[in-house]
C-alpha cells in the first residue's frame, strides 16, 4: 500500500510508525509550489493525507490508483468530491475536533480588537508608553451574533455567558427549545447583523453560504460592530470587507481564513489597522492537532481494515458493498 503524506501535517512519531506498518510511506514536508508539484507528489499513492492543499481534476487524473484521501481537516470542500465519487475513491475528514480551540480563538480575536491589545503591544515596543491611546470596550453586556450554532457555534454560545453578553444565533433548525437549552434568541440574518456588537461566521463552505456576508450585509450592521470568521475565507466577501472597513461601515474585524490562502503580501488587508490576521491556526493548539492526526490515521486504518469511517461522499462506500 503506498501512502502519501502530501503536505504539511502535525505527524509525530509515534503516527508515522503507524502508517508505516500499513504500507510504503513518503512524507512531503513543504507545501507544493504549484497544482502540478501536488499533482506529481500523489501520482503513484493509493492513499493520501492531505491538509490545506486543493485535490482538484488534475490531481485525480494524475493519481490512478489512488483509492482513499484521509483529510487532516474537517473541511472537504478543497477537495473535488464529485470527481473522486466517479472514481471510486473513498473521502474521509476529521469531523469533530477543535471545538474548543476554535471557540476560544473567537474571543482571542474579539478581544484583540476591542481592547486594542496588539496595537498597544506595537507602540509599547517602539518607547511609547501612553496609556491614553488605547481606551477600550468591554465584552460585558454587549450583543454577539452566532451564525452558526453546531458544536463550535455552541461553544461560542458557553463562552459568551461567561462574559455576561447578549447572545443571538442563527441557525437553519431554530426552536423554542434550542433556543431554551443555549440559552440564546433566535432570529433571522438581518436582525442579527442590525443588533450585533460581534458577528462570528460558523459555517460551512456551501453554495448557499459563499458569499453571504456581502456588501449589503455589511450594511446592515453597526458602525461600531465588528466581525470574526474562523470558518471559511468565502463565506465573507473580501472586496466588500475591505471597503467597508475603509468606510467605516464596520470598526473592525478579526480574519483567521481567506479567500485565497496562503493571504497574498498585496492583499489590502495587509494595510488596515481595524483588523487582526492570522494564518489559519484557530484550531491550533495542541491537544486540537494531536486529536486531529489520531482520527485522520484512524480513517487510514479503518480503510485498510475495510471498515471506513467518516467518510463524507458514502455512496462510494454502498457502491462498494452492492458490488460484493
């Protein structure tokens, strides 16, 4: 069996000896420079575990025997799903991990923003030492919006209580008695745009969802509001974001993905004060990437073993089963 780690993962030793019982291992340590590096890095794999590189048409063409992608995310729309059901290849993803990284980051974003802390550390460093530049705004009775209530949206919902905050949420599956056990209101896109302090973006890529923080939505909200996305960099148009930023549509905004990433040096993010960015790491600690890598060589395993898990395009695995 030929496995191919084919961009950077969190893969400690113990892990490696894992795969390496399976089959024939290679580890890429680098991300490829181009669709055609990746392309060539699967070319001869039965099995691969990718990250944060696209597998498009190209990479599945390039690949035929490949058999198995065990996604170390729980994203899988960087991966062309309809091309591998066609081929028969099974697609496994990390579905429930990082909730609690990802929910913290939230607040780690939120209150870098509202308290100023990274522009503070900033002049500190350069021997300005003025306090007055830097008064700042408390979470404590403010409103955040939630759009999104899965298990990172509701671990967003927990955190918010502690900070004594009005909270808000969005949901495609509302009810008295959801609403009762978070201990939110429900209420539609508008509504939460127009009343929210803090609007944070817990969804899924969809079509559906591309997009749906847009220019007209931005419009809606307050003048002193600002917004977090840790989910997907196109649920959020840039362009919009950016010239709303630069209006002063909205105060702020904290950006832990992108529309195209890695974020380009060039990009107009880059030169606004009113925003935090970061490189993708809300799900980054520790005991989150650990937890990550386990399930994502389980899904190998599980494969191996004819057992497969997690899989998100299934109708692969019951054409499998009709075909024994």
């Amino acid at each position: 069996m030929k496995i191919v780690v084919a961009d950077p993962i969190f893969l400690p030793e113990e892990y490696r000896k894992q795969l390496e019982a399976i089959g024939d291992l290679k580890i890429y340590d680098k991300i490829p420079s181009s669709p055609h590096e990746f392309a060539e890095r699967v070319k001869d794999a039965e099995i691969v575990m990718v990250g944060r590189c696209g597998f498009d048409s190209d990479a599945f063409l390039s690949a035929p025997n490949l058999k198995m992608i065990s996604l170390w995310q729980t994203g899988f729309d960087n991966v062309n799903l309809e091309m591998a059901t066609k081929r028969g290849v099974v697609v496994s993803n990390v579905p429930n991990y990082a909730f609690d990284s990802v929910a913290e980051f939230v607040f780690a974003l939120a209150l870098d923003l509202l308290r100023l802390v990274r522009l503070a550390d900033m002049s500190l460093r350069k021997g300005k030492f003025n306090w007055k530049y830097y008064v700042g705004h408390e979470l404590m009775g403010k409103t955040i919006g939630i759009i999104g209530t899965g298990n990172i949206g509701k671990r967003v919902i927990q955190i918010a209580h502690g900070f004594n905050m009005n909270v808000l949420a969005m949901t495609a599956h509302p009810s008295p008695m959801r609403a009762k056990t978070l201990g939110v209101k429900f209420t539609d896109l508008d509504t939460l745009l127009r009343e929210s302090d803090i609007v944070t973006l817990h969804v899924p890529l969809t079509p559906n969802t591309e997009y749906m923080i847009n220019a007209p939505q931005l419009a809606k909200m307050k003048p002193t509001a600002i917004l977090i996305n840790t989910s997907r960099g196109k649920v959020v148009d840039e362009k919009a974001l950016v010239d709303a930023l630069k209006n002063k549509t909205i105060a702020g905004a904290g950006l832990d993905v992108f529309e195209i990433e890695p974020l380009s040096v060039n990009s107009p993010l880059i030169g606004l004060e009113d925003v935090v960015l970061t490189p993708h790491i809300a799900f980054l600690s520790e005991e989150s990437i650990d937890e990550c890598t386990y399930i994502c060589v389980q899904n190998v395993k599980m494969f191996v073993d004819g057992r497969p898990q997690n899989v998100v395009n299934p109708s692969v695995v019951t054409d499998r089963e009709v075909q024994r």
